[in-house]
C-alpha cells in the first residue's frame, strides 16, 4: 500500500508527482505566476463543484496530526493575487482540529474574506493572520486553509508562513516542491533500517486491480453458481504472481518480510476449474455445493480449502527464505471471534505450522459479538489462545482504541488491552490514535519488559480447545454448542487465579503435550481415536483429568459414538 514499484505492476497512482505536505481540490502548482521563485499554487472554482479549497495533508478520523501544525496560537501570513470572482466568496485563514481530527470542537474558524477591490487587480498582497486557541482543550491542531465558493472564482497563492514564538515553518509554503514518483516501500525499508527495526510489509492477499482479472479471468475464485467473487484463487497461476511478488520484495526491495492481511478461505467460493480439478484428483468426487455437516464428503471439502491455503503459505514461505532465511511470513488468522460465520470460514489452527506468526484481531469483539461472554475475560482469552496456537513463534494482537462506527473506548481501557497482550504472550500491535498515545503504551510495556522477556504460560492446567469439536460437533450454532463451555472453563480458572495453557487438538491428535499436571476437556465431544489415546497415555502417566458433559462421545467427524470413547477413563456410560 505505499507506491511498491513493482515489476509485476503499477504504481498506485496516487503516490506520482504529489504536492508535498497539501491536500488540494481544485488546484495545481504553475509556473506561469509567482509571489517569489519558480511556481505558485492555482486555484480554479466552477459551479460544477461545491468547493474548492486548499488543506494541510491530513487524513479524516485517522488520529494523526499528518501536515496540520501543533502550534495552538500564531500568526499566519499568505500572499494572494485574486485573478476573477464572478458571485463567489475567497476565504483564507486558520482551522481548529480535535484529536479525532475533526472540525467539532466548537472553536469558531479564523480567517478573512479576500475584498472585492483586490479582485482582477493584477496585485501581489500579503495578510496576515493571528488566531489563539489555546484556551480551548478540544484544540489538538491547526490547518492553514483556503475555500473558495460560488459561481467561478480563480485564486493564486505563495510563500505561506508561519510568524510568531516557536516558529514552525509550514513546509512547502511556496508551493515548490512536488513528490517524484516515489517508491514508498523502499523509503520505509531504509527508515526502520537506520535505525535497526525489522520491516515486515503488508500485502492485502487475493485482492487485486480490476486489469488482473481482465487479463486472467480463471485465477479469480467463483461461488457454487460459478460467478466470480472479490478473490483470487492460490490453486491457480495466480499462486506463481503472488510468490514472485514476495519474493521481489524480500531479494530487491530489501523487505524483512510479509504480513498476509484476509488470507483465509470463505464458505460459498473454490469452485473455480482449478479448485474442482484438484479436489477430484483427491476424492475422486465433485465438491458439494451447499453445506451438509452430516455429510463426509462436506467435511473433506472444508478440509480441502483450509490445505490449499496452507499450502500457499510453506510454498510463500520457502520461496522468501531462500531469498534471505532471516525472512519472516505472518499472516493474518480468525481462531478466536469468528464462529459459524456465514460468510468467512476463516484458516485452520493448523496454518501456524506453516508460517514464523499469526496475527488476530481482538478490536472486533466490540461489535461482532460483544456479550459473548464476561468483558474482563474477553480480551484475554483471544491473547491467551493466539499465543497458545503460536508456541515458540509470534502472536500479534491487533486491537484498536476506537474507530468510526465502533465502541469508542476511554483512554485507559486501550491502556489495559495492551498490557493484557503482553501478559497473555502476544505482541501488541495495537491501533493508536497519535504519538503520545504510543508513547504511553511503550512505557507500559518498557516498565514490565524484563519480568515478560523470555517468559511463558506455566503448564500446570492445559484446556482443551477442539478445532474438531467446533466445526463438525458446533455445526452451525458452535457459540451455544460448544464455545461458551470453553469461555466458561477459561474464565473459571482464570478468576481463580490458577495457571491454565492452550493445548489443541492437533496436539493431542499428533501426541504432543508440554509437562502439564491436568488436562481440562470442556464438552470436546469429537475426538479421534488419536486424541483419546494421548489423553489415556497422560492419565497412565500420573496426569490429572477433568472432563465435561459429552467429552469423546462423538468421533473426529462429528458422528455420535455408541459410547464414551473415554468410558473406561471416565468410568462414565452413556444413558437414554
């Protein structure tokens, strides 16, 4: 997303021959006029248009100061010639912005109209203009703005600056430097290098212009009814385009890696040629076209789709380490909020074998399904089981303190959820609204850094959370099944303050276990003869076991079995 020139595609073309520190609507630099030196900025308003107008650069909601100043009481000055104004109102002068940034702190704009005398004089005229608003707390920063409204107007404008104690020039007020096309990633690899940070680039997965598709119609993904959908499919050549691009990124740009945002499969899609060739090749059967949990053939369909998504992944992975093995692959992963959702079956936990982290999404509990269960437990548990997941590689946690249309968040809470990442073993890689927010969040994280570094989650009690038990026993209402249990489990260990660790099913089924005393199985009702096997082996060998409700009375596909498979650990038989 930062202008990669690529030799597999175009540069955004917002990132070519930008005006440096200014947002413009109506309006370019020419050189046919100037106050001093070569160029000036031209305005030009028509009806057509509701305004046109003169900006710092600045992004909408975006909590970042971008161009605006932080100097809440000054002087602006502006050179202006008024070419024509035909009914229209020239207004030059200074606008408070809240932290959001928005114009909503009820502090009034300050500024002049441009009299009518100086329009079509031909005349070069300075103004100057003094505005205060450090009285007002909602005042975060300033933007030094021009408007132009009504019928037709033409505005010139130069050598904009900022008087008064304090100067803080206001950068390219002479409007003559213009951005060359510029290659973003590359800046941004030489920043963090200077100063001995890894850079692991993002790259929105299966997403691309409307030209790719254009050019290779059979790479996009299409639903049961055969219509294409947003994605792109890995099990084509678009796999090849995909690594070459990573790979360009890590051996020339110079990239420590790449996180992967949206690789994840989603219910109605792969029934693309490529996808239906590969999945005969393995059942020798036709995929099914809507969803059938008691059918086996469904379940190797799910299967099927989240293997060629892991695949990708060891085949991404391998190619960027043999550009450089120090690389790192991340990608993003829904193991923890999305349950029975009917659009994004998201990955399997089974991906993180495949790549050095997986990165979750904790921000989204406060509007997917915020009453899930007790707030104080929420944030925990989706730390404390990506890192569980990621055992020996990285978790990244992102959250956010607020965004438009969500649950705006208090300043301490934000504070809390990352330090809960951080003792739960993720990473914060939280959203921040502005740099003394993230000061404040380093120094939280800088008090406890030597009591985390090199830590990990006592294995005193492993819960079991079954991926199996979730899909094919959950079926289409996992939350009330299957999932609340295990929230319960989690949350009761946790307000008694005992020490409690992922284990998986995928680790039971291969027979790896850390050195925990007991095992807590929440109603993991479907287990493989593998599974049951493990946990007998524990048992024989001096563990602990607390089993609930159906635990093992359904076998790895759901299917009820005519008794406990763990009747003779339990001492328990099914009745009625």
């Amino acid at each position: 997303g930062l202008g990669w020139k690529s030799k597999y595609g175009e540069i955004d073309p917002a990132m070519k021959g930008a005006l440096l520190d200014w947002e413009v609507v109506g309006g370019a630099t020419t050189d046919a006029d100037a106050h001093s030196g070569r160029q000036c900025l031209r305005l030009v308003h028509t009806a057509e248009r509701a305004q046109t107008y003169l900006n710092r650069r600045w992004k909408l909601k975006g909590g970042e100061q971008g161009a605006m100043l932080d100097r809440l009481k000054g002087e602006v000055a502006y050179w202006y010639k008024a070419v024509s104004a035909k009914d229209a109102s020239l207004w030059l002068g200074v606008i408070p912005m809240s932290v959001d940034p928005l114009e909503n702190t009820g502090a009034p704009r300050t500024g002049i109209k441009v009299p009518a005398e100086h329009v079509g004089d031909g005349q070069w005229h300075r103004v100057t203009i003094p505005y205060d608003y450090t009285g007002n707390p909602k005042v975060k920063w300033v933007h030094v703005s021009c408007f132009l409204d009504g019928s037709a107007a033409e505005l010139l404008l130069d050598d904009l600056e900022f008087l008064g104690a304090g100067v803080q020039p206001i950068t390219n007020g002479g409007f003559e430097e213009v951005s060359p096309d510029r290659d973003g990633t590359r800046e941004v690899v030489a920043l963090c290098h200077k100063h001995g940070m890894r850079y692991l680039a993002y790259y929105w997965a299966q997403r691309e212009p409307k030209s790719v598709g254009e050019a290779h119609p059979d790479w996009r993904c299409r639903n049961s009814a055969g219509k294409p959908t947003a994605y792109y499919c890995v099990n084509t050549a678009y796999r090849d385009l995909v690594r070459d691009r990573i790979v360009e990124l890590v051996k020339e740009v110079g990239v420590d890696g790449v996180f992967f945002d949206m690789f994840h499969t989603r219910a109605d899609e792969c029934y693309c040629d490529a996808c239906r060739a590969k999945f005969r090749m393995l059942t020798g059967q036709e995929p099914p076209p809507k969803q059938d949990y008691d059918s086996l053939l469904w379940q190797q369909w799910v299967e099927f789709k989240y293997r060629s998504i892991e695949e990708a992944m060891l085949d991404f992975n391998r190619a960027i380490k043999a550009a450089n093995p120090e690389a790192a692959l991340v990608v993003n992963t829904w193991n923890a909020w999305v349950y029975g959702n009917t659009h994004n079956t998201r990955n399997s936990i089974r991906v993180i074998e495949n790549v050095d982290g997986l990165l979750e999404e904790t921000g989204w509990y406060d509007v997917v399904d915020p009453s899930f269960f007790a707030f104080p437990a929420r944030h925990n548990f989706m730390n404390w089981h990506l890192a569980g997941l990621c055992k020996g590689k990285r978790a990244f946690m992102w959250g956010a303190a607020s965004l438009p249309g969500w649950l705006p968040l208090p300043p301490l809470e934000p504070r809390i959820r990352v330090l809960t990442m951080v003792t739960n073993g993720a990473v914060p890689a939280h959203s921040v609204p502005g740099r003394d927010t993230l000061k404040t969040y380093l120094g939280d994280i800088a008090e406890r850094e030597d009591y985390f570094r090199g830590s990990r989650l006592a294995p005193w009690c492993g819960l079991v959370v079954s991926e199996k038990t979730e899909l094919w026993y959950g079926r289409d209402d996992p939350k009330e099944r299957y999932v609340k249990g295990v929230y319960g489990a989690y949350q009761s260990l946790l307000e008694r303050h005992l020490p409690v660790s992922l284990v998986t099913d995928r680790e039971l089924e291969v027979g790896k276990l850390e050195d925990h005393k007991v095992l807590f199985l929440p109603n993991c009702a479907a287990m493989s003869d593998a599974e049951i096997e493990t946990v007998r082996r524990f048992v024989r060998e001096g563990g602990g076991l607390v089993a609930t409700y159906e635990t093992s009375l359904y076998d790895e596909h759901g299917q009820p079995r005519e008794t406990f498979g763990m009747a003779d650990l339990l001492n328990a038989k099914k009745e009625g």
